[in-house]
C-alpha cells in the first residue's frame, strides 16, 4: 500500500491520487511488456546478470518462447509472459505447462555453438543496430559475447547444466500459483514474477513483485555477531550459506561502499565512475545505473557488476568484501 505525504518537519497526508491500473486498460499488449523486458532486464532482475539470447524462438513444434536467456551459472532461462490473469485463462494451454515444454526442448542444447547456431545469432541479426558488429558477422559477434559472458562469469563448464522457468504477469490465477508452487517444492526452478503498472499524479509506475518462491524465513534472520561468538563454539571450515548474497543497499550501510566513491571495473583502464546512489554512477557525464556503467565499460551485454566493480583504494571487488563478511570467524584459541 502506497500513502502519499508531504514531509516538511512533519509528515501530512498529500492529495495524490494513486490508481492501481492494469496494462490492457493501458492499451499496451504482450509484445510491449516483452520488448520493456527485453531492453531491461537488468531493471527488473536486479539480484543476478541475465543474458538475453533470443526472444520469439520457435521449436520444431512450432511452440514460440517469449524470452530467452543465460544467467551468471551458464543455465538457459526461459521467460514466458502473459499480460495479465485473462490472458492466462483465455489459453487452451496452461501458461506453466507451456513454460515447461519450451525449457525440455532447450535441455538438448549441449554446447555453446548449439545456442548460437539455434538462437543467439539471429537474435543479434535482428538487434544489429545494439550490437558493435564491426568486421564480424552475426555468428562470429554472438560466439564472443556468449563465450566472455560464460569466462567471466566461471561458468562455462557448467553451460545449461539445467533449464529455468520465469513467468511473467501483471496477475496470476491461483490455479497457475498452485502448480507453481507444487513444481517449486519437486525441485523444478520455476518463479513467478508480478509486474503491476500503476498511476501515481500523472506519472507511471510498475510495481516489481516476486510472487514465487517466497524467501525462506531464514533470510529474515539477523545473525549473532561474530565477536560475541562463545569461544566454546566449534570451528567452522565452511562459510554461512544463503539464498541470496547482500545486495547494493546491504554494501551502503556496512559502509563498503558509499555516494562519493569512486569505483572501477577490474582489469579495464578508464572505467572511473563516481557512486551516486545505490542503483547508479556518474561515468563520462552520464547517470548509468550500475549494470548499464559495467556494460557500458566492457562492452558486453551483461554481467556481474557485484563480480567486477572494484571501490578505489581497494583491491577486492565488491563479490569478494560481500563473501568475506558473510565467512564464520574462527576461534582463535591459540
């Protein structure tokens, strides 16, 4: 629930009207939401690098994926969007076994040159105007781009070791949540994923919802600090384990990073920026965010800023000082 206010030494209720609204009163159809996700996957999935390969695949059955990506482990990850819950009862199939058949066809891509033979090249022949082609063809670019993506990201020895599933809506009927979450509990990765549009004074919003798999309540848990760890506590040689690794605001308030820094790209020169918030930098006069600053920076189409932004000064990047601080401390009895 949003509540609008004005805050000046006290906090009074503004007259804003906030309108809940929906992308078919918007006139806005399927294509719309997926070339928004497509031109912005990292605004919406901001808690991992996502690839994208190719949008409007079609299998030999001729089944027509929506999105198609790799994200930062080498998985394919299917992306299947609907407008809203209408759209998802209106479909002889359901949305989720619709997802499932596309993402068992991608299974038989074993090898980095299946994906871009299949897929990837004529995705970026299609987008050529977003992509430095240069002297190379279409192919040859999309080999470079997927092979760094996987190196970079240490993942090229477990390229599409499994397939994923995100489906997209502005609302979901409670038969496809069930499924869902019955697919979720039998170790299929599958999420769901609520894009809400809305209406604020005169200005649009889309409200970002992950609606499956719910966090675990574990990850709401503060953990005892470390220093007032009992010193008959057993060692620990493994680190704490969690489903999701600190995120940008989570580095602002430990003070690993903070507006004013300056920060670079490890291992590429001219790549200075100034930290403005936690979403963006400063870089050559532009406002980036920082997966748009790092992108920019090597050229490549996606990566893992947490794996490669470096705060001046520094010589760990921002993945490693988040690693370090979730470490157990160990005993120093001696």
């Amino acid at each position: 629930m949003l509540i609008p206010v004005k805050i000046n030494k006290s906090i009074d209720i503004q007259d804003i009207e906030i309108t809940n609204t929906n992308f078919k009163n918007l006139n806005l159809k399927e294509e719309h939401i997926e070339e928004f996700l497509r031109s912005n996957i990292e605004v919406i999935f901001q808690d991992e690098t996502l690839l994208v390969v190719g949008r409007q695949v079609v299998n030999k059955e001729n089944g027509r994926s929506d999105l198609t990506a790799v994200d930062q482990n080498g998985n394919l990850v299917l992306i299947e969007i609907k407008r809203d819950v209408e759209d998802i009862k209106q479909r002889r199939e359901a949305f989720e076994f619709q997802a499932i058949r596309y993402a068992a066809s991608y299974a038989k891509i074993k090898t980095t040159d299946e994906l871009v033979d299949k897929i990837f090249a004529s995705y970026i022949e299609e987008y050529k105007d977003e992509f430095e082609l240069g002297d190379l063809t279409a192919y040859e670019k999309a080999t470079r781009i997927l092979n760094d993506f996987l190196e970079k990201n240490n993942a090229a020895k477990t390229f599409n070791s499994r397939q994923r599933i995100i489906l997209i809506a502005s609302s979901f009927d409670s038969q496809t949540l069930s499924a869902v979450a019955w697919l979720i509990a039998n170790n299929v990765d599958i999420s769901c994923f609520e894009l809400s549009p809305m209406k604020i004074g005169n200005n649009y919003f889309i409200d970002i919802n992950r609606m499956l798999p719910p966090p675990a309540l574990e990850d709401f848990y503060v953990e005892v600090d470390d220093k007032k760890r009992s010193v008959y506590s057993e060692k620990r040689n493994t680190p704490i384990t969690r489903s999701y690794l600190p995120r940008m605001d989570k580095l602002f308030e430990w003070g690993v990073i903070k507006a004013g820094d300056t920060v670079v790209i490890k291992n590429f020169g001219n790549s200075e920026a100034t930290v403005i918030d936690t979403k963006t930098v400063e870089y050559n006069g532009q406002k980036l965010t920082f997966n748009q600053w790092g992108e920019k920076v090597t050229g490549w189409s996606a990566l893992s800023v947490y794996e490669w932004t470096i705060v001046k000064g520094s010589e760990k990047t921002l993945h490693e000082i988040r690693k370090e601080k979730l470490l157990p401390v160990e005993n120093e009895t001696e």
